[in-house]
C-alpha cells in the first residue's frame, strides 16, 4: 500500500490503508 504515502496527510493515509485492508479480507 504504498501508493496510498502519496498523500500529504499520514493520518488519512492511515485511515485509507485500514479501509483497504478490511476491504480486501472481505473479498478473500
């Protein structure tokens, strides 16, 4: 997930990575 470091914001980063990867538990 390092595309999401991108942004100028860490803690919304944070917050995109955590929906990321309950997201992609759930598909899996």
């Amino acid at each position: 997930m390092v595309f999401l470091t991108s942004t100028s914001n860490p803690i919304w980063d944070s917050v995109l990575c955590q929906f990321l990867f309950r997201w992609l538990t759930k598909v899996y």
